[in-house]
C-alpha cells in the first residue's frame, strides 16, 4: 500500500491518531535536544539527524511496576499484575531504531515472554522514517544495516519534499491508513524512488565506515587481547553508553512498599558498565574491573548475540560514542578489533 | 478467536509469583533453616530436575534465586534450606510458619541426571553448596537401582556450620554410600578430618574418595562427579582432579553467577553466550572450558 501525505496535513493526521492513542514523535526538548515524547501535531521534528534519545523508552520503560501486592490479614498475598493496556503510535522512527526495537521483540520471546514489553509492542504502532541525514556518529551501514531499512516498522515514511511518500508494510500499518484514508493521496508510480534517492544520498553522507559483516564470529578471538585497556583505563564505568544504547535490555528487579501491607515489584534499566552488576553474594565479582565491563559491553553486541541470535545486537546508531563523557568511540574500539582479527589470520 | 488463541502467550506472565505457605522451619546450622513451602492449589505438580531452582520473593523486600533442596509431592511441599547472607535471606529467616513467601520456577537446566543412570555419584560439596545436591541425593535413593555407588564429600568451615548433620549419619547407614566430612581447621571435640574438602579428591590424602582412588579402576571409570561450591572451591577441586586425568565431561558444576529474573532477560547471570539462569545453572567441566572465565 502507497500513499501520500502532503506536509501540511501532517497536523490533521496527528490530531486524528490522537483520538484514541497516545502519539509520540521526535520533538526538541527545553534542553536543546531531540527526544521522544508524546506531541501536540505542531512540534514534531520529521527531519535532520536521527533523536539525541531512542524510543526505546516506549517499549521497554526505564522503570515500571510489574505487580502490585497486599499482604491480607490472614497473611495470604494478593498480587495484581500490572497491565498497560494503552495504545500508542510512535512516529519518527529512524530505521536504525527500528531494528532495535525489531532485536528486543525476538529478545523478550522465547522460552519465556516478556509479557509487559510484548503486550507493550502489541499495543503500538510504529511508523518509520527514511534518515536524510546521519549524525556525526552514525554506522549502520558498516552493521549491513540502511537509512531506508523498514524492518520493524508498520508503516514507512519517506521525505519527498512537499508530502511523504507512505508505504503501509504490516496489516496494523495498514489499518491505521486506511481508516485515515481522507487524509492521505494516492502515491504516483515512481514516488517509491524517493527510498533509492535518499538511500544513496544518505549513505554517502555517513563518515564512519568499517566492515563489521565481515567481523560476524570472529569479534570473540579479540577476547583475549589487549586492546580494552587503552578504553577502560579512561572509562568512568558511568552506564551513559548502555542508558543510551536503543538495543542494550538489562535492567534491575526491586521490592518497594508504601505501607505495612502494600507496595510494588518494580524493575529498572541496569548496567552491565556497573561494579555490583555482577557481584556475587559471596562478595566474589567475576568482572570486577572496569576492562572486562567495557569488553563485556562490546562482545555481548558483536558475538555473544550473534553465537545466541544470529545478529549483532548493534544497530550502528553512534550514540554509545555520541553521549561518551569521555569520547570512547565505538568505531575506534571495531577498527582495534578488526586487526586483531586480521592479524590472526594472517 | 483469533484473539483468544493468541492472547495466554503474552498474559502469562512468567515474572508473577504464587504464594506457598510456609508450614514448617526448623533450624539447620547456626545460619541456615530449612523451609518448608506447602504449594496453593492449582500448583502442587511441580515438574523439577535435581540442580534446578526456584525465585522466592518476600513482598517489599525482593526477590532472590534458591535451588530446591527436595520436591515432597505426598507433602505436596517444597523444601528450601537457606542461609542467613543478605537482605532477603535475613527476612526469610525471620519469617514464622503460616506466612506466605512467594515462588516461581523451577527454572535452569539441572542436573542431566539421566545420563548418571548405571554409574557412581561422587558428590563434592563446600559450606552450603550441599544444598542443591540434596535433591540428587534424595533422588538417588529413591531411585537407587538406576545406580550403582553414592560417596558424598563434604567441608565445612567448622562443625557448627555442618549442615544436613543427621541426614549424613542415615545415608551412611545405607547400602554402596559413604559419606566423608572435613572441617577447615583443627577444633577442640573435633576428631575427624581437617583441611579443605579438595583433601577429600587428593590421592596422597589419608581419607581420599573411596569411588576414586580406593576401588577398581574400573569404578572409577564409571563415575560422575558433581562439584557445587564457591569458585575458589570448585577450581581447587578440578584442579585435583586434572592431576588424575578424571575425564572432564564427567564432571558438573553448578555456578552461581548474580542473578535477578532466573529467565535470561535481566542480563545480570550472563556468561559469555549463556544465560547461566537458563543454559546452567550446571554446566559439565568439559563446557565450561570452553566458556569464558567470567563465574
Ligand atoms: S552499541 Fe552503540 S552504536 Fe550500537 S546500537 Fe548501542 S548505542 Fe548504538
Ligand atoms: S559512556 Fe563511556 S565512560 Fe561511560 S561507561 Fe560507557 S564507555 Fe565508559
Ligand atoms: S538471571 Fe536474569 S538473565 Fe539470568
């Protein structure tokens, strides 16, 4: 299904969708940033570089409740689950994020289902969005990843100067299309080229480069070597980099109560960056030092997934390297481990 | 319809617990008490294998992962021995019989006790690293003709701290098990063996494994040893037993990395590519050396 939404009716649509969901977009912050939030039609930002902040947010919170119990009288427990039922639209996706949100799906399934996270990504439509224009940071192609990718997405939006070229890709996708379908334009036959265009221009414009493809099962053989110390000796193990990562999944699992005989079992993100992430009861800490965090960090995007899942669990969005206090960057870390690989081979 | 079908997939939440009744503690060692957990209805088969365990949560306190000492399915009840270490433990040891604690599992591999089946079991276990093999060893009885000998080798730190005291003097008692015990250091009233329980693997020690160094070597070719402990503990004890070349995928570990959800999405148990709440907790010597160091 191809669409077109001129620009100027971008507001209308998002004052429909609003009727009965939440609609979050990239939007500027009052700190000067671009993030995610939930918007009124007229501030989304649809344009420029991807969001200092990933969406991820909306699928797996930074801190939420999962139930909540009273102890009764009798002593018995009670335990009601906490169950967001809400819809949400998320608009804006750069297809970097996509794949993101794409690796958690897979992630909090298997065996056993992350039910909030799953019913979460039940409850939202995500509506992607080509990426003109890459930050400083950005390298998704060096992960085989593009600017245009729409996996992951329900419906893709493509810049076409005047209007967006929409392609509605899932059934969900195009529901929410159709159910709309005064405010969009019927596509004209070569408007899908817009993705090519975009693709090429885009790609050029990405200044970091390194063939991580070619690296799939070998990051594991730089295990072993000394390239990490050159990083961890300036890391400040603050969690910046895994905070801001759209695809890193660990989080904590705490009690609270409110009072004698109620409270919540809640979780937050965590940080494998974190000292007492892996400290065992025992007070024995099989990653101890700062070094075998960060390598940690690297081998569990580049081969602990890929040995697990078949994927990096790298999207090549540079933010990791963007928000870094002290500018550990993770192309640098890749080319380091590169000629590891290299060199062993040899 | 469509939905119906889908939706028990997503509802059922693998993070929510039911709540057992504690029906009888009694007092172990100076620091661990064994809980009974009588389970609801609606939970009273448990489908659970020997090294698996259980998340027990105290509501407002947290939550923490347990192995399952022995699974009474006339009981309908689970017991749980657990040491006095943290936050929860300490909640737990003060809690009284006819409060409810919270469980959800089993969960892990266990132990691939099917593969024992013929053969010897060496046990070898330091300070409450005995816990998760009681259910090995209960299972060994009950289904003592799938197996040939039973030697349990146990240290402690000192005899205060000797748990499972009146179980060890029955087990001796019975056909093909010895049991041996040792302590750290030499104690006043104590008259038995002294030094780490690695002693108990050496061959130049006086009261070395009967299964490995004093029956046919045949025996000992027919033997798998299960070693649960501390790091410390478990590579001083493969450290002995690569000096007799014992065969390594003969040999099980149970690791106890940090864990928070016990079903590989909190990321905290993670181990190179295994989820040690998942892909563990037992792991033969022969994997993990194949594994990185990081236990
Ligand atoms: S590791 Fe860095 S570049 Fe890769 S997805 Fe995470 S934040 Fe982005
Ligand atoms: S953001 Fe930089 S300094 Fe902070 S933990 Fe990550 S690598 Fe270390
Ligand atoms: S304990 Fe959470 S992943 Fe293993």
């Amino acid at each position: 299904m191809r669409k077109r939404l001129q620009k100027q009716k971008l507001s209308s649509l998002i004052k429909k969708l609003k009727e009965d969901a939440t609609v979050i977009a990239p939007v500027m912050t009052d700190k000067n940033e671009v993030d995610f939030l939930p918007v009124n039609s007229e501030e989304v930002i649809l344009s420029g570089a991807r969001s200092l902040y990933s969406p991820k947010k909306y699928i797996f919170k930074q801190s939420e409740s999962m139930y909540d119990y009273t102890i009764q009288d009798s002593g018995k427990v009670t335990v009601k689950e906490s169950c967001e039922n809400e819809k949400q639209i998320i608009m804006g996706i750069r297809p970097c994020d996509l794949h993101a949100i794409e690796y958690m799906k897979e992630f909090y399934s298997g065996k056993y289902k992350d039910s909030y996270i799953l019913r979460r990504l039940e409850n939202s439509v995500l509506i992607g969005l080509a990426c003109t224009e890459p930050s400083t940071n950005c390298f998704c192609t060096s992960l085989g990843n593009s600017p245009v990718d729409t996996d992951g997405s329900d419906i893709m939006m493509a810049d076409a100067g005047s209007f967006y070229f929409v392609k509605g890709i899932t059934e969900k996708g195009k529901k929410l299309i159709e159910n709309n379908k005064d405010i969009f334009e019927d596509s004209q036959e070569d408007d899908e080229r817009v993705l090519s265009d975009i693709k090429e221009s885009c790609e050029k414009a990405i200044l970091e480069k390194i063939d991580v493809t070619a690296l799939k099962n070998k990051v594991g053989s730089a295990y072993n070597s000394d390239i990490w110390k050159k990083y961890s000796d300036i890391c400040v193990n603050c969690g910046a980099c895994t905070f801001n990562c759209p695809t890193c999944t660990c989080f904590d699992v705490a009690d609270t109560s409110r009072s004698k005989n109620e409270g919540c079992h809640y979780r937050t993100w965590d940080t494998c960056q974190n000292f007492a992430f892996t400290l065992h009861a025992s007070g024995h800490n099989p990653r101890s030092t700062s070094e075998e965090r960060l390598r940690q960090r690297v081998m569990h995007k580049y081969q602990y997934t890929v040995d697990q899942m078949d994927q990096f669990s790298c999207t090549g969005c540079g933010r990791c390297t963007q928000v870094c206090p002290v500018g550990i960057s993770m192309i640098a870390i890749l080319k380091d481990i590169k000629e590891v690989v290299d060199n062993g081979e040899e | 319809m469509e939905k119906n079908k889908k939706a028990p997939s997503i509802n059922q939440n693998p993070y929510i617990p039911f709540f057992g009744k504690l029906t009888d503690i009694i007092d172990e060692s100076h620091v661990t008490k064994r809980f009974f957990v009588e389970l609801p209805k609606g939970h009273e088969k448990v489908d659970f294998i020997p090294g698996q365990f259980f998340q027990l949560t105290v509501p407002g306190v947290g939550e923490i992962p347990i192995s399952l000492s022995d699974y009474i399915p006339e009981k309908k009840s689970l017991l749980f021995c657990i040491a006095n270490t943290g936050i929860v433990t300490n909640k737990i040891h003060q809690m009284k019989v006819g409060e409810f604690i919270g469980v959800r599992g089993p969960y892990g591999n266990g132990f691939p006790i099917e593969k024992f089946k013929g053969k010897n079991i060496v046990i070898v276990a330091g300070g409450i690293g005995l816990f998760p093999l009681r259910s090995v060893i209960e299972y060994y009885f009950r289904n003592k003709n799938d197996f040939n000998k039973l030697e349990v080798l146990y240290g402690a730190r000192n005899p205060r701290e000797i748990i499972f005291r009146e179980e060890m003097k029955s087990w001796r008692l019975k056909k093909d098990t010895t049991c041996k015990i040792t302590i750290d250091k030499p104690e006043k009233g104590w008259d038995g063996n002294t030094g780490f329980v690695c002693n108990l693997v050496d061959k130049n020690y006086s009261d070395s494994s009967e299964i490995l160094f004093h029956c046919a070597a045949s025996e000992r070719e027919n033997t798998v040893v299960l070693v649960v402990g501390p790091p410390v503990m478990f590579n001083s004890i493969l450290k002995k037993l690569e000096e007799i070349n014992f065969p390594d995928d003969s040999v099980y570990l149970s690791l106890e990395n940090h864990m928070k959800c016990g079903i590989g999405k909190c990321g905290h148990c993670n181990c190179g590519s295994k989820y040690v709440c998942q892909d563990g907790p037992i792991f033969s010597w022969k994997e993990l050396k194949t594994m990185e160091k990081e236990y």
